[in-house]
C-alpha cells in the first residue's frame, strides 16, 4: 500500500482530492437476494469537498482492492465494487484490482448502447502499465473536481482518460438495480497477459 501511496498521492497535492482507506459503500439491491450489498474500498480517491467519513464514497472517483492474488473471483469482486461505489458517487467511477505484482484489471462505464449501459473490463499487465493508467487518469481530472464554479458544484458526468460516463440508475427502477453473479472462480497461474480486455453490458432498473 505504502508503494501504491507514493506513486500516486503526489499528484492528488494539486488537486480537489484526497486518498482515503476502508470506505463503506452500499444500496444496490441484486435480484434474488431480496437485499442490499456492501461494499468496503481499501483504497479510494474521492474529491475533497467529501472528506467527512460518512460522505466519502459520494465523491469516489477511482477505487483500489488489493488481493493477494488474482483470480476469476477478484474480477467478480471488482465488477460488484465498481457497481456499488458507481451508483453511490456523484461522479464517473474507475474500479481497480491489483495483487502489487502482475497488474491488474480495470472497471469503468464507457457508454450506452440499445438501451444498455456497457461497462469496460480492461486488462493491464505488470505494475508500470497500472501506475502509467491512474496517473493518466487523475491527472485529467478537473483541478476543480466537486467545488463550487458559481451558483453550480463541479459534477461532471463525464471524464477523460479513459473517456467514461456516470452510472445511472432509471427512474423507473421497481427496486432491483442489476443482477450479478458473484461465484468463485479458478486462480490464475500467472497468465494474466493472455488475457483480453472485453465489454461487460449491464440494464440497470429495467421495468420488470
């Protein structure tokens, strides 16, 4: 963690943002579970105007879950936090995995397509292509992010570097907001640079 720090927490100095460890996010209702999930960051990124510890994942920007290692039900786990932090911040969301060795996998909502929001899973392998992409990331976030510019606050609903948009949910959500599958899966035997980035496609509170 304390390498994850020091790559990354410079650039947050000049910035609207601030590092925060162990925030609780919750409120999505999965379909046949009857109830909602939680869940916990280890390691979140989150505009400052939501410092106090009850409001921080409101302006959750970018999260980290570090793991031991990774395995099919690390990117399960990603996919569930990427939901859960998204629909709770105020802002477009990046969800990373990492074990601190081989790299990791990266969650964001790219857009929309026939009614469908579609959510990204891309793969980075090795530690320097993880840090080249959150550097990236944050430092084309707005120096402003989530203060006040007038009568208005700074919420974008879109953001660059990876171009992403806010999830949303529908209006018309009779209570379900989307339907994982949350199942344990193999661990990987170090192939993690076999693997593709792919398109995830979720409906979040479609009319049932």
């Amino acid at each position: 963690m304390q390498v994850l720090l020091a790559n990354l927490q410079p650039l947050l100095s000049n910035r609207s943002l601030e590092w925060h460890q162990q925030v609780v996010a919750q409120g999505l209702l999965v379909r046949g579970l009857g109830k909602q999930l939680v869940a916990r960051s280890d390691e979140l990124i989150c505009a400052r105007r939501f410092h106090h510890r009850g409001s921080r994942h409101l302006g959750a920007v970018i999260g980290v879950e570090l793991k031991k290692r990774l395995s099919m039900a690390s990117r399960r786990q990603g996919e569930a936090e990427f939901y859960i932090f998204s629909l709770a911040s105020f802002f477009p969301f990046l969800q990373v995995v990492t074990d601190m060795q081989r790299g990791g996998f990266v969650y964001w909502k790219r857009g929309d397509q026939d009614g469908r929001q579609l959510v990204y899973e891309k793969v980075l392998v090795g530690m320097d292509a993880l840090y080249q992409f959150l550097r990236n990331a944050i430092n084309k976030l707005p120096d402003n992010l989530g203060e006040d510019d007038g009568p208005k606050v700074v919420l974008p609903d879109e953001l660059n570097d990876p171009p992403r948009c806010k999830l949303v949910e529908s209006p018309k959500c009779t209570g379900h907001a989307s339907e994982l599958s949350l199942l344990e899966g193999p661990f990987f035997d170090g192939t993690i640079d076999d693997l593709d980035d792919f398109d995830l496609s979720c409906t979040l509170g479609r009319d049932q």
